[in-house]
C-alpha cells in the first residue's frame, strides 16, 4: 500500500511538516510513504480552453493544452493507494495553488467522461485507459490557519475529490495553528488521521474497490455532517426559505433543526436535483452532469458558425482592448 502526502504550503514550513507527522504514523501502519511539496512542481492554472472535455467526450484521448508536471502528479494519485493534502489557509478558504490543483482535476479526470473515453478507445480498436484510473481511493485534507478564519476551507478541499469520484476519509482543518508542531492535541489528529487513510485504503485493496459500483460506500471517519451524502455544512439556502442545496455534492431539499442540529433533507419532489442519484459524486450524477455538457459544447460549437453570433462577439471585442500586462511591454 502507497500514501502519498501533498504539501501546498511553504518549504519545511507548518503544512509540510504536519502533512509529515500524518505520513509517519502511515508508515508506522505498515504503508509505503511519498511525499510532495507542490510548489517544487511546476503547476500551471487551467486556462479554460475546454480542449479536456472535448478530447474525451470525442474519444481523442485525455488532452490538456498545459505543457507542466501536472500529468505526472495525476498520475502519482492514481498509483497511489491513498491521498493526504494539506493546505495552507489564508482567507478562511482553500489557497489558490490547491484551487489550481482543483480546477486542473476538473472535466479532464471527471470518471464518469474517463469511462465515456475508455468505452470509446475500445470501439475504435485502442487500447482502453489504465484500469487503476478506476479504482477507488481514499483521500483526506487538513487546512491549516494562523487564525479562526477557517470555516469555508471544508468545502473547498473536498471538491477537488468530487470529479475523480474518490471517497473522503477525513476533512478537518486546524485554527490558531501559527504553532501548530506544539500543539499536542492536533499532532494527534493529523496522526489518527494518518492511520485511518492507512485503514480506508486497506478496506480498498482488501476488496478490490472500483469507483464503478461504489457509490454506496462510506469511509467517512469524521463528525456527521449536516449533509446526508457528503457530510458538508456549506448550504446555498434560497432567499426567504429553508430551502437548501449542498454547495459541494448537489443535493437539494429544506433545512431541518433537529436534536444533531442543522441537517439536510433531501426532496425528491423538487426533481432530479431532490434525489442522491443527482450528487455530483456519483457516477449517474456524473452521467446526468456530462449529457449536460455535451450538449453545451456542442451547441457552442454550432454557433462558431452562426453570423449573429460572429457579429456580437466582434462587437464587444471592438469596445475595448485589454491592457498590456507591465513585463510584456
């Protein structure tokens, strides 16, 4: 078994050396260790030029127009048994440098369009996509905070794990955490944390879990969240109402307050939206999320041709030019 560490936070600083204690107590488990400092890896933002989506929805193959290590960091998760990040927090949220790595997962290494791909390489006669791609994994994340602005980091984090499908062990974040090393009580956590990624991974390999067909598999080890899919606390609550709807897995209902607090019930009545099936995490949500997709860029793509739609865009390019940025002047 492999646990591969992810450091986004400063050289040897508090997120490097946390993610560390994690990894050691992995280790003590039984687990080979790996290690990353991100920032040594050049990791280039997504430039949205939407060539992933469409290399995979028209069986092209996985395509990204970055030229980086990204590639290969991909592939180390993959090859990896279990996945810790540990974050930075500047501003109560993820740090940009983990929301490059989130937006780099996006549509490209989505499962269900990487089996859409797969399906068809094979029908032109190609060899299909790796089969470790649609293994099951364990992941976690630890954000850390020199103060108590923390709260959004939860959902940030484990968005990164929603395209993959991969299931979330532990999602905890530290406050006050300037001297975090000190802190007896959070070296304790990120070691627990360490040997439950060890055990969740085993549980993978153990039973040869594969993302297709373990939708209804829960590795969660944290508290019970106020969502009933994903465990989130991040709730959109439409104005004037107790409706809600998950800001990390999708699922819609009403806000209920009851003796374990506030807690999400899913509606059904209110459509696909209302159901689990529709949770972005799952492969039929997937499904439902890449028709929507296909028949965006599609439509997109029609309208490349259509004069209307030529004369507009020339319009507001006319209006005004960008400025140059100061070093390329």
């Amino acid at each position: 078994m492999k646990i591969l560490g992810l450091s986004c936070g400063t050289k040897n600083g508090n997120n490097d050396t946390m993610c560390r204690v994690a990894l050691e107590a992995a280790r003590d488990a039984g687990a080979e260790i790996e290690f990353i400092h991100v920032f040594d890896w050049d990791i280039k933002f997504c430039s949205g030029c939407v060539a992933c989506s469409r290399g995979l929805v028209m069986g092209k193959g996985m395509i990204c127009t970055q030229k980086d290590d990204y590639a290969a960091l991909y592939q180390k998760m993959v090859d990896a048994d279990g996945v810790l990040i540990v974050d930075p927090i500047y501003e109560s949220g993820g740090s940009g440098l983990f929301h490059v790595l989130c937006d780099r997962m996006g549509p490209g290494h989505d499962t269900g369009m990487l089996m859409m791909l797969d399906g068809k390489l094979k029908e032109q006669g190609k060899e299909g996509l790796n089969p470790r791609i649609f293994m099951q994994k364990a992941i976690s994340f630890v954000g850390i905070g020199g103060s108590d602005w923390a709260c959004r980091v939860e959902t940030d984090h484990a968005m990164l794990a929603m395209s993959p499908g991969w299931k979330v062990v532990d999602n905890d974040f530290f406050s006050w955490s300037k001297d975090v090393i000190m802190q007896e009580d959070k070296v304790a956590r990120m070691q627990e944390i360490g040997r439950n990624l060890v055990e969740a991974a085993q549980y993978i390999i153990d039973n040869h879990v594969m993302i297709p067909g373990s939708e209804n598999l829960d590795l969660w080890k944290g508290k019970k969240g106020g969502c009933p899919h994903c465990h989130s606390n991040n709730f959109y609550i439409f104005p004037g109402t107790n409706h809600a709807v998950c800001e990390l897995c999708g699922l819609e209902g009403h806000l209920e307050i009851g003796e374990e607090g506030v807690t999400l019930v899913n509606d059904p009545s209110l459509g696909e939206n209302g159901t689990i099936e529709h949770c972005h995490d799952l492969l039929s949500g997937k499904a439902a999320h890449g028709k929507d997709i296909f028949e965006n860029e599609g439509r997109l793509m029609n309208l490349f041709k259509d004069p209307e739609f030529k004369a507009r865009k020339q319009h507001y390019t006319d209006v005004v030019a960008p400025t140059p940025a100061p070093s390329k002047q």
